[in-house]
C-alpha cells in the first residue's frame, strides 16, 4: 500500500519567494497533520484537519503560513514569503479517524536561502 | 497540556547488550503513547504504542515498551542490540479522553548510536 506521499522532496528557494508543499494522505484516512522539524525546536504540530476541516491550527507561525485541504486525498501547505528561519523538514502525516496510529511521509526538506 | 520527555539526547550500547531508551509524559486522565524512529533523511516510522490492556507491549524490530503508570513512564526496550538500530527515537502522547485533539505531541528525541 502507499504511504503518505510528499512532494517535493527537497526545495531550496530564496528569502521572498512562495514555497507551496503537498501532501497525498493514506487512502482512507480522514485525518491530516502537518508537522515541523527543526533542531532547535524538534517536532511541532502545525496545523491538522479532520474530514477536511481544520481542527487546530495553533501551531501554524504566522500569516505567512497557510494550509488548505480542497479534498480528502490532497493537502498543500504554503509559505508566502518564505524565510531563511522557515528552513526545516516539514511533514505531513495521516490517520484514520477512528484509529489511534499516525503515519508520517518522507518529508519535504526546504531551504530558504 | 500535555507534555513528554526524553531525558537523554543520545544513548551509546554495544551491539548485543540491551537497550533502553526512557520517555515520561504529562497527560490529562489515561494516556495514548507511542514510539517512532527515525533512520536518517527519511520520515518518522512507527514502532510500537500503548492504547490498553498489557502494560509490556511489543513492536516492530523486536522492540518493546513498558507502561508505567504510577512512574508516568514508557521506556523503550530491546534485549539485544543491533548496529542496525542507530537512529533517532521519539516518544509521542496524547490523551484517550480527547477525541477531538488527535495529534500527538512529541518528545525532542534520543538519539541511539549501537558500536560493533
């Protein structure tokens, strides 16, 4: 079966420029999650969506961050404009709804020059 | 708010000898815990969780957890070490009751290096 699939999986852009990733959950997962990683900070919930809907999006940094999913199977995460500090490994992860056990993609590693 | 903790950044052992990874949490009621590793520019894995029932619970690679309820612990374990294994762990909560927060939070990893 596929996984959680990501796209890019690397991207190196400069300081101003829009960044958009993607994400295709687990099919027949109703739950999405966007995580950052960083070393300073480690693994942080951006933002996640139940059933399309976002549920909490706390964590998201600031305006320059934003999150859509137009449908069950497909999910972009955007920064507008990037910065040299948004250079991290962001993830996406999915769920069932009524299941326990979140699995992570590949990872899109972004590099904000 | 719920919380974890890895207190060791790194863990060294010797191929063979056992291992132990430590994580405790902070959780409002009963918790939902979860191991993840993480091997090198790839994504996290799932290793193992504790949802109920068997307080020693049994994953993937031969790994094993133990929930600890009154310590609020759940120390990833495996008997016999392999060079294989070095990665980066993470521990993960989030609390049963709270089906309508179903991320996990994270502790910040230990990162376990096996020497032949």
């Amino acid at each position: 079966d596929a996984g959680v699939i990501q796209s890019p999986r690397h991207e190196v852009t400069e300081m101003g420029q829009e960044v958009t990733l993607r994400c295709k959950p687990i099919s027949g997962h109703n739950s999405l999650f966007w995580y950052r990683q960083t070393m300073m900070r480690g693994l942080e919930l951006l933002i996640y969506f139940n059933n399309n809907v976002p549920i909490d999006d706390s964590g998201m940094p600031e305006d320059r961050f934003s999150a859509k999913m137009p449908n069950a199977s497909f999910s972009t995460l955007k920064i507008q404009p990037s910065e040299p500090r948004d250079s991290a490994v962001y993830f996406c992860a999915s769920s069932r709804v009524d299941g326990n056990t979140i699995y992570f993609g590949e990872g899109s590693w972004l590099t904000v020059v | 708010a719920q919380s974890v903790a890895q207190p060791e950044d790194q863990v060294n052992v010797a191929e063979g000898n056992p291992l132990t990874v430590k994580c405790t949490y902070s959780v409002s009621g009963n918790p939902y815990l979860f191991w993840y590793v993480q091997y090198p520019n790839r994504g996290l894995q799932f290793l193992l969780k504790y949802i109920t029932g068997d307080n020693l619970v049994k994953g993937s690679y031969g790994f094993e957890a133990e929930f600890n309820k009154s310590q609020t612990s759940f120390h990833l374990k495996k008997p016999s070490a392999l060079v294989s294994d070095s990665a980066l762990y993470f521990c993960a909560v989030r609390a049963s009751m709270d089906t309508g927060r179903r991320a996990l939070t994270f502790g910040s990893g230990t990162r376990l290096q096996v020497q032949p």
